[in-house]
C-alpha cells in the first residue's frame, strides 16, 4: 500500500488540510493576499474553512485595494458586492458614452492638458484654428449630465502653447515642455495651486539642470511625488528618446530633474502616452517613431525602491487580436478601475483617426481586449485629452483633431473639436 499513487496522494492532502486547518484565519487571510487570482481560487477547493474564507467580502475588498488602489475604493459604495465588482471589472467588456451640456465652453483646441483636479476638470493651453496657441485656464464643474466651464483668472503663468505635459502631485498642478506660437520648445517647469478659489501659477525653480526643450512627449506622476516624462520633439525636430525623472521638495518651492539611464529603453518617439497604473509602475504605448513610423509597443516603468529603469512588456499572440492595426499616435491612455489601462482614438500612419476602445492589461493575464461603445458614438479624433474620476470608472474627453465634414476649417478636412463627452465603464 504503500507503493500506491492514490494512498500517498491521500494522506499527504489530509496532512496538508490539517495543516491549514490549523492556521488562524488571520494567517490564511495574509497569504491569500499574496497570491494571484488563480492560486486564490485553487486554494478555495483545499477544505471548506478555506472555500468559506474565499467568499469573504472582507477578502475581495482587500484583493480590489491589493489590485486597483485604495483610491479606487474609497470612491466606492460600502455596501458593494466586492466579488461580483471584481468579476465585473476583470471581464469589462462595454462602455456608455454621452455628451455633457455645456455653456460658455472653452475654444475648440488639441494637443492641451486635462487633468481631474479636486473634483473637477482643469484645462490649460493647446493649439486652435490659425496657428494659435492658447495660454487659458479653465474649469470644469461637474454634473450629472451638464457642465459649467468658467475660465480661471490665473496669475502670471506659463506661456501659450501646445503638446505639453501636466500631472497632478498631491494638491498641485506640474507643467512642463510644450511648443509655443514661433514653433520654438520649451523646457521649463511650472507648478500651479489653489489660493483663495483661484488657481495661481508659478514658475518652479529647478536649479542649473533642466530636460532639453520640448514638445509632444509623454507624462505621468510617481506615487504622487514625482513626475517622469519620456521623449517628445526636440529643438531641432528630432525625436526623444530620453528618460527623466522630477524630485518635488516637501514645501513644493523647488525641484530637481534626474536623467534616468539604462538599458534596454523604448525607441525615440512623439505623440505616445505614459499612464500610472499605480505602485511603481508606468505604462508606455504607442507613439510616432524617428522613421515617422506609428508604433505599438508597450514598456514599463519600473520606479520600485533601488530601481528606475524600462522593462519590454511581451504579450503571447493569442492575446493579441488578429488582423486589427493597435499602431497609434496621439490616443489617450487612462488608468480605469480595475487596474487596467483605458486606450482611445489616435490615427495611425496614415493619419487615419481612430475612434475605438481598447483595454490593456499588463498583469500576469497580459492581454488586449476590445471594448465595444454603446449609446452616443464619437466622432474618431486624435491628439485629445483623456481623465478619470477618482472612483476609475468615469472618463472625460475632451477636444482633439477630428474629420471635418459640412464645413471643414482647413482644405484637408480637419478641424478642432470642443465637445467633452463621458465614458462610462459598464459593470
């Protein structure tokens, strides 16, 4: 007998369920908590104390703050079903857009910034009809279906222009780059903050080191504390493939760029997107490359203790849609709730705009998704901007390069698009 497959087999699983039998709850909760969502589910059949623990509402809300942030739960209902929402999220698979009712909206742009800011939405600058570049601040006020846009009596800040990055660190606004009516770039920095229901902009004292000037490159924050760009249009046309990381002191009065270097990187390029996806990772996708070619790779950034550095995010070609371009230039890359990265519109190589929705997941699934949009149909833009609410599962749009038709602006065709409208992830 004891020779016997199914005997050992037997006993070894009874002295392994003894064992778990034996652990407190609170030891099982712990390594349920470092284990991926498969492993959880394989651990639910090993007896019924750990089936019991696996349906635990008190577990599948800590998994949800394990995988999207607390961030994303705090601006949930407390009475949620967390295992339905997580198995909801993870097999998103539609959207619903609808347009907001504006007055006194903000000039048709492209290539501004649009950040959610303490409850609203906070644009600043872009590029209009007629070469403009604009140097206007607006707000958003939020409703259910409306919008109240009020133009911000800013003080003295950055310039007009256009393509340039802005994140928001803690209670501020961080401006950098971009490209103003001459066409010449920029390199410097700007932080803005509320004082007194106004928005006041200043110049951010950087020291002797500064990124080389700038336009169309990416951004996006660190755990809140730092801001990282990469690439963009340099001085002489050329594109970027640099990487560099901003260092904000406590008091926000000055700060401090450090170059990153290491090996391998992305290749130079404009027009792509870097989303925080929370931790210390950042996500880069797409983009116009040195040949003027559309890309559609994915990296990340590793910004984990004792590390800054790109890693090359490989997908297996079964989770990557056949017979379908992903290449694109000047989309939108959201973080969503859930954890996954929200991409829309671009154009590809072509210049043809895009006006479809993908999902893109860089954890241990590894895979790309199409999401099909229901209720009001946007027009295919590209060079918009893109930003979620605090709960992740709201998004706003706003503004862009899109088609014209009965009346185009310009002989190709193309005009600049006012319209902010919302997507709403349906879980």
């Amino acid at each position: 007998m004891a020779d016997d497959p199914g005997s050992s087999s037997s006993g070894s699983s009874n002295g392994e369920n003894s064992l778990i039998t034996d652990m407190s709850h609170d030891h099982l909760f712990s390594i349920l908590l470092l284990l991926p969502l498969e492993s959880i589910l394989s651990f639910a059949m090993t007896c019924k104390k750990t089936l019991l623990l696996t349906r635990s509402q008190t577990l599948w809300k800590s998994i949800c703050a394990r995988d999207w942030g607390h961030s994303t739960l705090d601006a949930c209902s407390p009475s949620l079903d967390w295992i339905q929402l997580y198995r909801r999220l993870r097999n998103l698979d539609r959207v619903s857009c609808f347009n907001l009712d504006a007055s006194d909206a903000p000039t048709p742009r492209a290539s501004h910034s649009l950040n959610f800011f303490k409850g609203c939405l906070l644009l600043f600058g872009g590029g209009c009809d007629g070469g403009r570049h604009l140097d206007d601040t607006w707000i958003a006020y939020l409703g259910k279906r409306v919008v109240n846009w009020q133009r911000v009596a800013a003080s003295a800040g950055p310039s007009g222009r256009f393509g340039h990055s802005c994140v928001v660190i803690g209670n501020s606004l961080v401006l950098f780059g971009g490209i103003n009516d001459s066409g010449i770039r920029q390199n410097d920095t700007w932080i803005a903050q509320e004082s007194n229901t106004t928005l006041s902009w200043r110049l951010l004292d950087v020291g002797p080191l500064a990124p080389p000037a700038r336009g169309a490159h990416a951004c996006s924050s660190i755990d809140n504390r730092r801001m990282l760009i990469h690439g963009g249009i340099g001085l002489s046309g050329t594109r970027l493939g640099d990487t560099w990381v901003l260092y904000l002191s406590e008091n926000l009065c000055f700060g401090t760029w450090h170059e990153t270097l290491s090996h391998p990187v992305p290749s130079p390029r404009s027009g792509h997107t870097l989303t925080s996806i929370g931790g210390s990772r950042t996500v880069l996708f797409g983009g116009r490359g040195m040949g003027y070619e559309v890309l559609n790779d994915v990296w990340y950034f590793d910004s984990s203790e004792g590390r800054l550095g790109w890693v090359p995010v490989l997908f297996e070609p079964r989770n990557v849609p056949g017979g379908i371009s992903l290449a694109r230039v000047g989309h939108s890359a959201t973080l969503i709730s859930g954890g996954r990265v929200l991409i829309y519109g671009g154009e590809d190589s072509y210049r043809h705009r895009k006006d479809d929705f993908w999902l893109l997941d860089i954890t241990r699934r590894r895979v790309w998704r199409r999401v099909k949009c229901e209720g009001y149909q946007p027009r295919s833009r590209s060079f918009h901007r893109a930003s979620a609410d605090e709960s992740g599962c709201y998004l706003y749009v706003f503004g862009g390069m899109v088609d014209g038709t009965l009346q185009p602006a310009e002989p190709t065709g193309l005009r600049f698009d006012g319209e902010l409208f919302v997507v709403e992830l349906l879980v």
